[in-house]
C-alpha cells in the first residue's frame, strides 16, 4: 500500500511538471481538435491551536479521453490525514470509467471499475465493477445536469467492530452529476451516489465529491472541494474540506 501511494505522488508530480511546461498552449474547453484533458489538483487544510496540530492532504489526478461516441475517464485521489500524532485517513481511490454515446437521444451507456482502500472507513480492499444507463437532462457547453443508474458487483473486505470481514454483493448505484461555467471563469462541480446492497437493507454506500473552481489562467484555478464519504457497513464515514490549486491542460 505505501508503494503504491507513494507511485502515485511521484506520478502526479511528473504530470505537474509536464503541465507547468506546456500550459501556454492549453485551451479552455473540448472542441472539435480537442480530445484529452489532464488535470491534477493537490488541495489540503491546516490548524494549529493550543498545542494541536491537524492536517488534510487531497491529492487528485485525472486524465480524460472524450471522442465522438466514446469518453474514457481516469481518476486517482489519495487523501491523508492526522491529528496530533493520530492517523485520521489513509484512503486511496482508483476509478476508470467509460460511455458510450450511442441510442436514444440524452441517453447513453456507462460502465466502471474502482478500486478502494480506506483507514477511514475501514475498508481494506474494495473492488467495484459494473454498467448501467445515463439520462442527461441539461447537456449544454455551460450546464450539465446527469442521472444514472446501473448495477455494480462489489468484492469487498472490510473491518467490522475489530474484525475482518470478506464478502461480495451486488448493488444498484444511482448517480446525480451536475457541472456549470460562469463565463469560463467559475466552475462548480458535483457528483453524488446512493449504492445500495441489493440482499442487505443496512447495507448501503454514500459518496459526495463538490469543487468551486475560481480560474487565475487558462491552465490554473484556484479550488476548494467538499467531499462526504459513509460506508454504512462498516460505520465508517468522513467530511472533508479542502482548498488548494488545480492544474490543467486540454489538447
């Protein structure tokens, strides 16, 4: 695990570098030219009072392909935390998604795989991969307002009241996600999912990720996240507030 985070920061410093080098020739938006996007927002919190000391690092990479019929979409985020000389997180999440726009009008289909591990929530390994249908009811270059839903196969091992526990069940993952750019100068960003266990009733997932994006450049913003996280199995949850920069390159 600490290999693998510790790939992931080099990673992401490599893509900062590279973007910080050609960000005097990125573009504000996909066109007709324009079939990829890269973005890498480190974003964190810091307080020091009486003798504590709290801290919060969000570190998230994305890389996008987005054709004609077809997008492709990479995201890696590594969250850690401690308080005094506590760990508060460790949690590492990897999610490849893709659509396919092709059938009814406003309709397309998606399919997913992600992968999660999390001191927070107490989940050592979780595996998440399945497809589903998307309906989007503002899809205009300013306003996106989407709904999905699908069914995903879980493989899960999880920490329970101090003990292990290793199971698999299918669940249905109904998804809102909205975008919206104000002059291509503000951005606000959300996305929501209610995943529910389909042969356990208490046994559901909710995952919220919000951005404001306040842009200095066409490669640079200015960024504060909000982020909910609870896995209901596990009692596990967060609340997370972050702010920070987000760099980014269309070509």
């Amino acid at each position: 695990m600490k290999f693998k985070i510790k790939l992931t920061y080099y990673v992401t410093c490599v893509l900062l570098f590279a973007l910080l080098g050609s960000a005097y020739s990125a573009s504000a938006q996909y066109n007709d030219s324009t079939f990829y996007h890269v973005s890498f927002a480190p974003t964190g919190s810091i307080n020091k009072a009486n003798g504590n000391t709290a801290y919060l690092l969000n570190n998230n990479l994305k890389f996008n392909i987005r054709k004609k019929v077809i997008s492709f979409n990479f995201t890696n985020t590594w969250i850690y935390g401690r308080q005094n000389v506590g760990l508060t997180n460790n949690d590492y999440s990897s999610f490849v998604d893709f659509n396919v726009y092709k059938g009814p009008e406003h309709f397309y289909y998606w399919g997913l795989l992600n992968y999660n591990t999390s001191y927070s929530l107490k989940i050592n390994n979780q595996l998440l991969a399945g497809g589903g249908l998307a309906y989007n009811i503002i899809d205009k270059p300013n306003a996106y307002l989407n709904l999905s839903d699908g069914i995903l196969y879980d493989a899960s091992d999880l920490m329970i009241d101090g003990n292990r526990s290793v199971y698999h069940t299918y669940r249905n993952s109904l998804r809102l996600a909205m975008k919206f750019n104000i002059n291509n100068l503000v951005t606000f960003e959300s996305s929501t999912f209610l995943q529910n266990s389909l042969d356990r009733r208490y046994d559901y997932i909710i995952r919220s990720a919000s951005s404001l994006q306040f842009k200095l450049r066409s490669w640079i913003s200015v960024s504060s996240s909000l982020n909910y996280n609870r896995q209901n199995r596990t009692g596990g949850e967060n609340l997370l507030f972050t702010y920070g920069l987000n760099f980014e390159k269309y070509f």
